[in-house]
C-alpha cells in the first residue's frame, strides 16, 4: 500500500514536469554557454568556474528562479530549485554579476574574481521590495562583502535552534569517525567513544538521520546509533537540531543529529591520502592474538531447536551424536603472541562532472576509505562488600584492532533548472578484533581464591544506505517539492565469542594451585569455562519522505511559507542470540553411566591449546568420559520485532518585518510489534499502537541585521526502542554485566521550551547564549539491579535544564586589532553547557528517605574549546581541541532498602587533540601531523559513597562547584577517600601522519 503511495506521487511528479519543461525550454533559449568563442572557450579549463547560491535574505531560504546575467557578456542562467547556479569555463579575470527575481530588489555583486583552474564560490542574498512593484532599485555591493554578509544570514535565519560543523573544520582535526567530530558540537558529548549524549541526555533520546533518511539503532543491548562506524572523511556536514519544528521527527529530546555526505562535484578531480600512526602504549608492544577469532559455526552444525532436541531425548544415540559434532567442531583456543603494527589510513576519492545540452549535467562522486586502528589498554576492575571493603580485584588487558572501510557513490541529474535527481549510496563495514586476558583475586580471604580467563571476540558491522531523491521547482505556481525514498540495512554478526575461565588458589605461603576449568554438567554461559556466543541482529528500514511548500506575499512586506509533508517508515527486526559450551560427558552408554564420577581430571587443568581438543571430547575409554557440547540457549535469546510509522505536518512561516514566526504540528501514528519467549519458554508480545499529536512553534524577531532572539516551546516523544522491551538478557564480558529489556515499557512524553539569544559579528564569527528546559513523563532509565544485572525501567518523570553558551571568534576582533595579519588569522573559539537534570525513581525502589538523581548520562557541564591559526599564504594551519564533561551516572543505583545497590558514575576527564598541516604546490599538496589524545587521562567509573564527616568545601572551590555542578560540596563527585573506584581504563596519546593530494 505504501508502495502505491510513492508510485502515485511519482505519477504526480512526471505529470507535472511537463510544464517544468516548456519553461526550462524557455529559458534555454537565453541562457548561454559561457564557452563561447569570444571567450576562448577552447583554451580555457573546464573547473574555472562561478557558482554560488541565492538565498532570501529576511529567511535565508534559497532562491529558486532568479536570472544571474553576468554584465556585459550574453551569459545569463537561472537559479534551479535549490537556489545554485553556475557558469564554467570562465577565463580568468574579474566579473559583475546581475541577479534580479519579481518582486526582489535587483542586486549586483563586483569584483567577482576567477582564478585559473578554480572554483569562485558567491552566496548572494536578495531582499524583498515590499510591495512596492513598479520601482527599480539595484544595489550594488563587493562581492567579498556580499559572501560574507549572505553566510551570516544563512545562520541568522535558520528556522531551530541548531549547531553544526563543515567538512572544512573536520579536516582541521585528528577526528576519524563521526563520534570524533560530534564532541566538538556545543552541547554534546561521547559515551564509550561511539555513543552520542546531547544537553546531558543519553543516546536513547537522540534520533540519527543520513541525508534525509532515519538509522536505527546498531546495539545489541541499547537504544543508541554507534556513530564509530562512519569514516569522518566521507562527512559533508554534520548538524544538530535542538528545537522541534514540525517538518522534523517527533521522536527527540537532547537533538536530531543530521550526517550529510559528500555531494557530488560541479568539477572533475581525484584525491588520494594516506597515513600511520602510533600509540605511546600499543605501537611495537606485545600483542596477544587469535588465528581463530572470525570462526563461526560452520554450516553443517544443527540449529538451536535440533541440538536441544538431541539434548531432551538424552538417549545412547543423541549423546553420542553430540559428542561427534563436539569432536568434529573444532577451533583454535590457543593465543599467540606479535608486535602490533602501526595504524594505517587510506582514501581515494573521485569526482566527475558531465556537461550536456542547456542545463542537463551529471555528477558523480566515488570514495573508498580504509582505516586500521590498533589499541591496547588496561583496566582495573573492583567489586566491594561494603564502601572500602574491597570483594575482588582483576586486572583485564585488551588488545583490540578494529578496521573501518566505506565506500560512498554518490551521483547527481539535474535535467533542467527546475529538476534534478540524486542517488546516494553508503556502504561501511567496522569490524573488530578484541581479546582480553583477564586475571585476578575473586575474594580477599585468607587462601584466596583467584581467577585467569581469557576472550576472544570478533564483531562485525555492516550498514548500507542509499537513498534517492528529487527537487522540483513548479514556475508558474511556485511551488516547491522536494522527495527522498530510502532503504536501510543494518547488520552486527558475532560469529563467535569464546571465553575460558580458569580458577587457582594463592596460598599465603605464596605457592599456588593448578589452574583449574571448573566444568558444570548441563551449565554453560559467561561464567563457565568453554563458553561460546554467538549473535546476529538483522534491521530493515524503508521510508519515503514528500515535502511541498509555497509562499504567499501579502501586502505592507508581510509573508507566509506553507510547508505540508509526510514520511512513512518501516522497520524490521531479526535477532537471534545463541549460548553453546563445553560440560563433562554425560549419560547412559551400553551399561555405564557417565558423568561427574567418570569425568578425566587431567582435562580441567590442560591450557588453552588443547584443552578442547577432539581427543578430549566424548567416552575416552571405558569408563572414562571427556568433554561434550551443550545449547544452553533459552527462549529470550531470540525476538522478532516490527513498527511502522505513518506521519503528516503542516508548517506555516509568518515573516512581518523583524518578526518571523514559524508554527504548526506533526501528527505520528505508530504501530510496534515484538515477539519473544520468557526464560521458560512462554510468549512475550508486544502490540501497540499510538497516535500522538505534536506541535510546535519558534519565534524569531530580529533585533538588528546581526542578532536575534528565539523562543521555541514543543511536544516530542521517545519511543522504547526493540531492544529494551525484549526480555533478551545481554552479557557484556568487559563490564561484566547483564542488561534485560522489559515489554511493559511506556512511550516517554517530553516538554520542551528554549530561549536563545545570538549575535553574528561578521567573518564567521559568532556569540549565543541559550537557556533551555525540558519536562519528561515515563523517562526511560537502566536501573542496576541485584547480581550485576541491569534493566530499563519507566520512571514516574524528570526534569532537564541547563544552560548553554557559544563564541568563535577572531583575535583581531578581540584586542581591536583588524589590520594586524597574524591576529586575523588566529580564531578561538569555545562552547559551554551547564546542565541540571532530575529524576523521579520512587515508583522503583522502596526508601524511607529517596535521594536525588540525576538523569542517566546527563553530565552537570560540557566544555569544548579550540585555537586555529590558518595562514593561507605561507601554507600553514594549527589547529588545538579541547573537550572536558563532567561526572555522570552510568547506570543508576537502586535505593530499595535492604536491597541497595550503588550507582556509577563516571569520572570527569579531559580530552586534548592537535593538529599541524603544511601546503605545497598550491594547495595540491597536504602535510597532516596529528597528537590525539595527548592527555591521555584514565577513565575511571566510581561508586559514590558520600561517607559522613567529610571535610566541609568552602570559599571559591565551594563556588566553582556550585557553579558547574549545582552543589557547592560536589557530593556526587570523585572522592578518592571515600569513594570506591570499580573500573579505572588507561589509555595511550596517538601520534600520526599523513599525506593528501590533490589530481
């Protein structure tokens, strides 16, 4: 049905795109090639080009249909649906350009400058004549200027409040993936190095857009999108939106995070770089690895309901059966041990541009990526009895190599000024290689007992996006349309994690015992030894988004913007969790019962290397039993689940004078459908259906050209994501932890209010102060529980606030010095967010006297700061980054009296990067010389005791405190006195290098 929707709209699309033609036919008639002979068209490079874009100057929305002539020549073209325009094949020198559009005044833009074999870039904005149709007036302004003062009014204009960051500042950075760059976005920031967290909101609030089409979800055990699977250099632009409008999704609360990828060339060009790097702890150390890590189950092996059949019928034939495939399934154990190897780095990128007759063009971009990053770390694990009473203590060292590769095509139609076409593709694969060796005291008694186990995991992602889409400019009715039809397909596949675990007993004499596999009958899982897992989570998303708008002009300047729109999006999930291992032999063969009595003791204390081997497996001898394989896989390691969503908005855009305001609502209905079983084997069913109505409004009133001041209020909502209503029980063998989702989940209801004020000096720069509040219903929140285990749970409701403040500026401007050269070429800039939150948790514990919480994830401040210096003309740029959050919780810690189980909480830490480039050749030629990470600070989870009698905070500490943390003796914070340090994860700087060139 929804599939006749988009075939119909089409059908619309081709039925009006004949009077798209006979206009761009028209037009063509005067619109010149700027190849003509008197312009020695033959000589001249086919990349000396013009081209820009036209916006309005009191919206900054582009400007379809303005006719650009350049003065004194026969070259004139008109401004497609985008508002872009351009002339190649120009010769080098200087050129007025004309734009004139009914109704606008006429604007003519000097001292357009082009360079041989370059690109000359313009962004020209026109003003509307209010009403006063019969007077000419033309302007004429710089064209320097003109760019400048354009850009500004892009920002100024926006309709959200949003923050962002181009491709250029990327670049000026060591960031590799998308979650390096979005920690320097003002108010965000990274958990576990892949995972977003927005105005102190944790990732599961957050929903992630690819050039226009949503992306679920990548975890197993979360709501989050894994933002370390997109190459940083295969991004365009990446932006926030922190206010709704009702044209964006309804699903957020901390942001709508939108990646764009690079955009098809107007010129032909290659690049190519590549790169190493070291880090100070892992570069030429040891590295211990397996041969064996990608092994999965081979095909022949029988699938869950078949294996557990062999085990219920327990009879002579089944047992033996399943020893054989024991014998017969065999993969390495051992590991070995290498040097790691530098970090390597690799991209090519190819970008083509065809002419055609008039205005058809083609344009293609293609761009291969390949990255290897090679890391070791050590972490420190604790459990505790009681505050200070230390229960055990392991030391756990990873050595991880993880590859990422991606492949963008990318490719662009524009069949005449008022229609193009574009089909984008993405495809990334991000695989890792992680083995830990974990060893360590599992209690502090005298004799105590110890433990070594070892892990062997390998994680495969894979995503494939593409989308295709058009814009369509209607001349004669004004209309805008504006399409994209989307497929998604999202893969993580873990072939197989195997851990062995073996005990031991340091004696206080100092001699110790054999270590021992502790092998259960009939037990597998994370804490047996033999243990394999395997994983495969398969995700579907197909949407079409339609969106048509168009302005009325009203007398005495007043406008209106009528936007209507829709999407519709399906998803479809497939996961299915599988937990095999190794347990002693067991049951009737011919007259003997094996078992425990019969189980070899030579077996538990042989090493990894052969301690599975075929010759342990199944009878050894008469009486005389090994090892066998057993499915320990349970009904909640498997769901199925589906949700369909079905929307329409309507925005109105009022613009009088300064004021603009922009206004209307969303209407969502959606439908979630999840299949699962309870532990013993009972349906689980999730069926809902919910139409959730959601306006929205901004207000905009300009106080000067330069500032404004928004007001925005809105209802959005967060919806539980599959993965927390599955009853699936996750194991994290890093954290040692287990996360189960609950059906009875609710959808969260979310009230948002934000008030800005923002100030664009010129030259880039800008100032915003923001304040903002939010108001939850039903918070979803991972609350820990007994064991070591964690499950999402509804919380009865929640506040978020906070404030956030921005600046980049240049030096020149700040010591009043614009003429001096080094200043102007210096630009600081720094963004900070200080951030209070609040939940209530009484509906889940059960305390005489309940504490407050703050919000999981939610950090009471983010500090981002930089200096870039950029001198064009000796070629030399620099660029230092800092970023530094504050202490947040983790996991939330459960208050119920006898049943207390701590939060934590993660430290704060601060994060400082540098970046040295050289030019050569002009500019075809790039030097990159990266430090990341030079601080290379621990990262710390703590559990928060706030014991009594602690020594009073007071003077201007007490103040900082009160300040950035909302409590003047910082009660949450680290106290290494008093509070118990559970994991503590050291890290190395990263030092690399690498080359760019441009063809």
């Amino acid at each position: 049905m929804k599939l006749s929707y988009f075939i119909s709209f089409l059908f619309f699309c081709s039925s009006v795109f004949s009077q798209n033609s006979d206009v761009a036919e028209s037009t063509n008639s005067y619109v010149a090639n700027a190849t003509t002979p008197s312009l020695r068209a033959n000589e001249i490079d086919e990349s000396s080009i013009i081209k820009g874009t036209v916006i309005e100057e009191s919206t900054g929305k582009p400007l379809p249909g303005v006719l650009v002539v350049i003065v004194g020549t026969k070259l004139s073209t008109l401004t497609d649906a985008e508002g872009k325009f351009s002339f190649r094949k120009m010769p080098a020198g200087k050129y007025n350009l004309q734009f004139s559009l009914f109704s606008f005044a006429t604007k003519i833009i000097s001292e357009v400058e082009v360079i041989d074999k370059e690109a000359t870039v313009l962004t020209v904005s026109l003003s509307e004549m209010n009403g006063v149709l019969d007077e000419v007036v033309v302007k004429t302004v710089k064209a320097k200027t003109e760019s400048v003062k354009s850009l500004l009014t892009m920002q100024k204009n926006s309709v959200r409040v949003s923050d962002g960051i181009s491709a250029e500042s990327i670049k000026r950075t060591p960031d590799k993936t998308a979650s390096d760059v979005l920690k320097r976005i003002s108010g965000a920031s990274i958990q576990n190095n892949k995972f977003v967290i927005i105005r102190g909101l944790n990732d599961r609030y957050n929903t992630t857009y690819l050039n226009g089409s949503p992306l679920p979800s990548t975890e197993p055990d979360r709501k989050a999108f894994s933002f370390d699977i997109f190459p940083a250099n295969m991004v365009d632009n990446l932006v926030i939106y922190k206010t709704a409008s009702p044209d964006l999704p309804g699903e957020f609360a901390g942001g709508v995070i939108e990646i764009t990828t690079k955009a098809t060339p107007d010129k032909n060009f290659q690049t190519i770089s590549v790169g190493t790097g070291y880090n100070t702890i892992t570069t030429g150390k040891n590295q211990l690895y397996s041969k064996d890590v990608k092994s999965a189950l081979p095909s022949y092996f029988p699938d869950v309901a078949t294996f557990q059949a062999l085990q219920s019928a327990h009879t002579e034939s089944s047992i033996q059966q399943i020893a054989s495939l024991a014998k017969t399934y065999q993969t390495d154990w051992n590991l070995d041990n290498k040097k790691f190897s530098p970090n390597t780095s690799f991209q090519y990128t190819l970008g083509r541009y065809f002419k055609f007759n008039g205005d058809e063009s083609l344009g293609l971009l293609v761009s291969l990526s390949n990255n290897v990053t090679n890391n070791y770390n050590e972490t420190n694990r604790k459990t505790y009895d009681a505050p200070g009473v230390v229960l055990t203590d392991q030391l756990d060292q990873t050595y991880n190599v993880q590859k990422l590769s991606g492949a963008i095509v990318n490719l662009a139609l524009k069949i005449n000024v008022n229609n193009s076409f574009s089909f984008k593709n993405l495809y990334s694969v991000n695989s890792e290689s992680r083995i830990m060796d974990r060893n360590g005291s599992l209690s502090q008694e005298s004799d105590p007992l110890y433990l070594s186990s070892t892990n062997r995991l390998y994680i495969n992602n894979k995503i494939y996006t593409g989308q295709f889409a058009g814009e369509h400019f209607l001349p004669v009715s004004k209309i805008k349309i504006n399409w994209v039809s989307s497929f998604s397909d999202v893969r993580r596949e873990v072939p197989s994690e195997r851990r062995n675990t073996y005990v031991y007993i340091k004696f206080d004499d100092g001699t110790m015992s054999t270590p021992t596999a502790n092998f259960s009958i009939n037990n597998v899982g994370a804490d047996y030894p033999g243990s394999i897992y395997t994983q495969e989570n398969k995700e579907y998303i197909y949407s079409t988004k339609v969106d048509v708008s168009k302005k009325f002009n009203f007398p005495k300047g007043y406008t209106t913007d009528i936007k209507i729109g829709g999407i519709t999006q399906s998803r479809n999930r497939d996961f299915a969790a599988r937990q095999l291992g190794y347990i002693p032999f067991n049951g009737k063969v011919g007259s003997v019962n094996y078992g425990d009595s019969t189980f070899s003791s030579a077996i538990p204390t042989q090493t990894n290397a052969t301690i599975f081997n075929a010759s342990n497996m199944g009878v050894l001898e008469p009486k005389l039993s090994g090892l066998t394989l057993y499915d320990g896989t349970k009904g909640n390691d498997t769901y199925t689940a589906e949700s369909n969503l079905d929307s329409g908005y309507l925005m109105i855009d009022n613009v009088f004078k300064k004021f603009r305001v922009v206004w209307g609502a969303r209407l969502e209905n959606y439908s979630q459908k999840l299949h699962s079983k309870s532990d013993a084997g009972a349906p689980v069913t999730v069926d809902d259906t919910h139409l959730d109505f959601l306006p929205s409004v901004n207000f905009i009133y300009s106080l000067t050209k330069k500032q404004n001041l928004r007001l925005s209020a809105s209802k959005t909502l967060n919806r539980p994501e599959f993965r927390e209503l599955a009853p699936f029980l996750f194991y994290d063998n890093a954290t040692k932890m287990n996360t189960s989702g609950d059906p009875t989940l609710k959808i969260t209801d979310i009230i948002n209010a934000d008030l800005r004020y923002e100030i664009f000096p010129g030259k880039a720069q800008l100032f915003s102060v923001s304040a903002f509040y939010k108001d939850f219903t039903n918070p979803i929140e991972l609350q820990a529980q007994a064991n070591n285990s964690n499950q999402y749970k509804n919380a009865n409701s929640g506040t978020n606030s906070g404030m956030e403040l921005e600046y980049r500026t240049l030096l020149s401007s700040m010591f009043g010095s614009e003429n001096t050269k080094i200043l102007n070429d210096l630009t600081l800039f720094t963004n900070l967010a200080i951030i209070r939150s609040k939940v209530d948790i009484s509906n889940l514990v059960s305390s005489a006297s309940l504490e407050d919480t703050p919000m999981q994830g939610q950090s009471p401040y983010v500090f981002n700061a930089g200096l870039q210096y950029m001198n064009k003309e000796l070629g030399w740029s620099f660029s230092a980054n800092m970023n530094k959050i504050g202490n947040r919780i983790a996991i939330h810690g459960n208050q119920t009296q006898g049943d207390e189980t701590p939060a934590y909480w993660e430290k704060s830490r601060t994060v400082l990067d540098f970046q040295l480039a050289k030019f050569f050749f002009k500019d075809k030629l790039e030097f990159r010389f990266n430090v990341q990470n030079a601080l290379a600070q621990d990262l710390d989870f703590y559990q928060n005791n706030d014991l009594p009698g602690t020594k009073e905070i007071t003077g201007f500490p007490a103040f900082v405190n009160k300040v950035f943390t909302g409590d003047s003796q910082n009660k949450n914070g680290y106290n290494s006195q008093e509070d118990d340090l559970v994991w503590k994860t050291k890290f190395g700087p990263t030092l690399s290098f690498a080359i760019y060139y441009n063809f």
